[in-house]
C-alpha cells in the first residue's frame, strides 16, 4: 500500500525538471495536487511531506490555506488542520471560515464559536458572508439558543440578515432549538426562498408538534411552484406520524409514486416509519420488499416497528435475516430485538441478544437497552428479579427504568417493591402525575382505600395535576381531536348519542367500569360516567358513527390508556366487528375480537 502512495508522487514529478524558481513550481504543483488527491488523507500528508522535503517553508500561507481546506473537505481530524492553521501567522478570511467550518462539522463544534471570538477580537478580522453559516450550524449543534439569539444580533448590525444562505442557517438553527415560531419568522422575511429554506420551516414545524403548521405549508410550496425533494418528503411523513395521519401519509406515499420520490432512502425510510408507527405493518412490509436499497436504518426500522406492533417473533426471524446478509446491527436494532424478546415473553434469549449485542458486536449497552431488560423480566413475572438487576445496573436507572417496575408491581401485586419504585421516582421526577395514578393502582387492587385517599391527597398538596389526555382520528384527510369535557364538536350529540349505545351494549357483555382507578371524591355514578367520557371511547363512537362497517379504526393517544379503556376497547372490537389500533404513549394496541396484542400487560 505504502508503494502504491510513493508511486502517486513519483509519477507525477520523476519526468519533471525544476526549473530555477523551482519553489514557486512546486508550490503550484502542489496545491494542484491537492486539489486533485480526493478523500485521501494518506496522499494528503504525502504531499504536505514532499511540499517541506522540497524547500516549501512550513508556515507558507498559500499552501498552508489549500491544505486545510483539503482536510476539512474530507472530514479529516480537526487536530491536523489546527496544527497547520497555528503555523500561519496573518490567516485570512477564507482561512479563518474554512476551520470554523470544520469544527462546525465535526462532533466537537465548539471551538467553531472560539475560533470566531478569536477571529472578531485578536486578529480584527471582519466575517463574511460565508462565515455565519458556519457559524450558526455549529451554535445549532450546541444547543445553546442564547448564543445563538446574540450572533443573530451580530448579523442583523452586520447587515447580512438579508443573504439568502445566512436565512436558511437561521431557519434551521431555530427549528432545531424548537423556536419553530421564529425559524417561521426568519422565513416569512426571506424575499427568496429556496427549496432549503422550505425543507427547513416545514422540519421545523415537523420536530416540534407543528404538524398541521408543516402540512399547510407544505401546499403553500406547491402552489408557489416549489418542487419538493426528498428531505421535503422526509417532514412531511414526520408531521403524519407525528398527528397519525395514515390516510394523509398515504396520499404522500402516492405523490412520491408519482414524481419518482419512492426510491430515495431517506423518503423510503420515512414512509416505512409512517407505517410502522400508525400500526398498519402490512403496508410497512411492502415498502421494505420493494425498497431496491436497504440500509441498517431500514431493517432497524422494521424489525422496531414489527416489535412496537406486538409481532415479537416476526422481528426476531427479520433480526436473524439481516445477521445472514452480514449487515451490522445498531444500538437501535437491538432494542427493537429486545422489545420483541420482552412481548414474545422470551427471557433467556432476551438476555442471550444483550450478551451477544456486547461480546460480537460491541455495543455497549444504554439506558434503553436496560429498560428492555427490566420490561422483559416484569412481563415474564419475574418483578423481584427486575428490582436485583436494576440495582446492579452499569448505568444509573432513570425513572423510565422504576416507573416500569412500579407498573409491574400493580400488575403483579407486589406493594413492598412497588413502594420502593415510587419512593425512588420521587427523587428523579417528583411531580409526574403517572406515578400516583400507578401507586393508586397498586393500593387499590390491595383493597387499601385509605391510602388511595392519602395519593389523591398528596397530589393536591404538592400542586400535582393530572396531563390533560387528548385523543386524535383521521377521517376524510382531515385530523379531529377530543380532549376530555369538549363538546364543541359539530357532531357531539351523534357522538354522545352513539357512546350511550356503546356502554349498553359493553353492560350486556357484562362489562363493568373499573371504578376504584378514578383519583375523584365523587358518586359512583359519576365516577362511571367520567370514565365512559375517556377520550379514546368518545373517538371510538365518533368513528363508529362516521364510517362504514367492519372499517379498522386508529387512534392516537397522548397518555397511557387506562386500564378501564382498555378492557372496554376489547369488548368494543368484539361487540361492533371492529380492528381497533391505539397508540398511547407506552406502546401500540391491536384490539380484535374481544382480544389485545399486548397481551393485557402494558
């Protein structure tokens, strides 16, 4: 190999006769070179090398510009080209972006935001047009939105508000600090945009719960002319997932068909999310069968939703087809594999996959990977076993990590060890309204009245309310959401109507409302009313009234469905002859035939 690389600068020099400004000539020759030596850094140093042996002085400032710009261009480690940039002694502008860019690029950006400090201070150099892009990507980077806010400023006084690539920099730095609001701002004052700049705003909106913000914009794109591309394809599946909107995301799924978008893998992937993630996973296994590049991310992808969708063994045999094409597994795949392992209720081979993701293929484990652990042994029933492994975790549990085994403890009755999950939660998240309504749980299947009384007490004490819960449908490309007590809805009294119907009919299944879980001092038949109020039944007799028969029903849900809901959903999709998916906030449900593909553990 090294021979290879002396060959590359022999052959270019052995017919060459220097002549007597022979410095000026190999310089040119040079940098020449170095415009021509593509992603190598090996050739690279090969010629920084010939450049010093042949009498190119090392702090030589054009040289020295061409190099460092060679290595940024190739992401090559930042500690080279700072060597080199310390041996200049008047960089210029050019120079001084060039490694701003550099760090802005690399996994430490920092010394992006230092580097210009010393450009602006020490050396008196004025920024460019090229220098705040840079900038603002590596500030985006940090996270820090008052750093970012303050060279903002610097900008506007600069007078490069107004160039289109310092817009998008700001468009894109304040989607990703969640200041969709004013990346929509920067956008709005933006007398060009280009497809960039649409991409950013609609991502924006797509990050951070602005899903209809996203798809509103996006048909003001269309309508401007704007074509969109892959990464528009990207926000937009984002924003449908995001509100669950299946029937939208379809009709994306169409468009890409139709202007050739269904091959891009960024789009292909997102679509199979799409899928995955509104629990439709037929359709998902058709884009993964017809996609004509599959990465990692794709099988990851399918193999998580498959798991998430409560098809354990089916993402495990899809795990086993990847490991034979000998692609290699991420920090992701496993924890779709060890979700499945947990829903299939298969605990040896879950703690098989965990030695294996570390020993063959070292990965070292996270938080998530633990979480996975602790799931499988609660659901196998094994919840003492799941505290002694917390206990001797490798990385500090979180409070994901105890509220799963306090949601074990409810279900399988341990109050001691559920009291422990609880006490510790309250020193990690003590104002999460989840825990007291599981603690409430635990003391109310123990029959311990008092001390539900003393949960609901200490909630009002400590300023604790309950996360208002919404529900959101889709019906006729249109996305309806309910929340608890709102009946401004067109359509209330059919709706009502119909759940009034709904709970006569589940009573004659000998459906019961579970009572004991509502955290209220009130009548029964209030409490019986306030639970037949949840929000995914209300969107439940909302969709039996506006559909046709036998049509599936998909629900999105911001919180946990509460273990009443779930007891009548069963019985709903049983009584009406309807597939009815959920996706609460822990996991998605397959409701069919009086029966849940969770297995009635979530």
């Amino acid at each position: 190999m090294r021979s290879n690389q002396a060959s590359y600068l022999a052959s270019t020099f052995s017919t060459q006769t220097f002549p007597e400004n022979h410095l000026s000539f190999i310089l040119r020759n040079c940098i020449s070179l170095l415009q021509l030596c593509g992603s190598s850094q090996s050739k690279l140093k090969q010629i920084h090398a010939f450049s010093i042996r042949h009498g190119v002085p090392p702090p030589n400032p054009d040289f020295n510009k061409h190099l460092i710009f060679s290595l940024v261009s190739i992401s090559a480690p930042m500690s080279y080209a700072t060597r080199i940039f310390q041996q200049i002694q008047a960089p210029n502008i050019f120079t001084w972006n060039t490694m701003v860019r550099g760090f802005a690029e690399s996994e430490n950006p920092r010394p992006a935001v230092e580097l210009y400090s010393q450009m602006h201070a020490a050396s008196s150099i004025q920024p460019d047009t090229h220098t705040f892009p840079f900038l603002f990507k590596a500030v985006a980077k940090l996270m820090d939105a008052r750093l970012g806010e303050g060279i903002h400023s610097i900008v506007v006084r600069n007078g490069f508000d107004s160039l289109l690539f310092v817009q998008n920099s700001l468009v894109h730095m304040y989607s990703v600090f969640g200041f969709a609001e004013s990346a929509y701002k920067v956008f709005e004052f933006m007398s060009e945009r280009d497809l960039v700049a649409w991409n950013s705003v609609i991502n924006g909106f797509a990050l951070n719960g602005m899903a209809n913000e996203a798809l509103t914009l996006f048909k003001e794109m269309g309508s401007v002319g704007v074509k969109p591309d892959g990464f528009t394809m990207v926000s937009l599946l984002s924003a449908c997932v995001e509100l669950g909107a299946l029937a939208l995301g379809e009709r994306v799924h169409v468009y890409m068909l139709k202007v050739g978008l269904v091959q891009n893998p960024h789009a292909s992937n997102a679509l199979l999310d799409l899928y995955s993630k509104c629990g439709n996973i037929i359709d998902a296994l058709k884009v993964f069968d017809e996609m004509h590049e599959r990465s990692v991310v794709s099988w990851t992808s399918l193999i998580v939703g498959l798991a998430v969708n409560g098809l354990g063994n089916e993402a495990l045999k899809l795990f086993g087809e990847l490991e034979r094409k000998g692609l290699k597994p991420s920090e992701i795949t496993f924890v779709g594999v060890l979700y499945a392992c947990s829903h299939c209720g298969m605990v040896d081979e879950g703690f098989d996959y965990f030695r294996r993701m570390k020993e063959e293929y070292g990965i070292l484990p996270r938080i998530e990977h633990h979480g996975c652990i602790v799931d499988l042994l609660c659901r196998a029933g094994k919840v003492r076993d799941a505290y002694e492994y917390i206990r001797n975790m490798s990385v500090p549990p979180n409070a994901v990590i105890w509220r799963t085994l306090l949601g074990a403890c409810t279900i399988h009755g341990h109050l001691e060890l559920g009291e422990i999950a609880r006490a510790e939660i309250l020193q990690l998240e003590p104002k999460h309204c989840g825990d007291f309504v599981l603690l409430s749980n635990l003391y109310a299947s123990e029959r311990r009245w008092l001390d539900v009384q003393n949960v609901r007490r200490t909630m009002l004490m400590k300023g604790v309310k309950k996360t208002p819960g919404y529900s959101l449908v889709e019906l006729k490309n249109r996305v309806y959401e309910f929340i608890m007590g709102d009946r401004s809805h067109p359509q209330s009294e059919e709706t009502y109507a119909m759940l009034g119907k709904i709970t006569e009919s589940l009573k004659i299944e000998g459906y019961v409302p579970r009572t004991v879980n509502v955290l209220a001092d009130i009548e029964e038949e209030e409490k019986e009313t306030a639970l037949s109020h949840h929000t995914e039944k209300v969107a439940i007799a909302f969709m039996l009234v506006n559909t046709p028969p036998r049509t599936p029903i998909r629900i999105m849900k911001n919180l946990r469905v509460c273990a009443d809901c779930h007891l009548a959903i069963k019985l709903i999709s049983k009584v009406f002859e309807r597939e009815i998916v959920v996706r609460d906030r822990s996991r998605f449900h397959h409701f069919k035939d009086g029966l849940c593909s969770c297995k009635d553990y979530w």
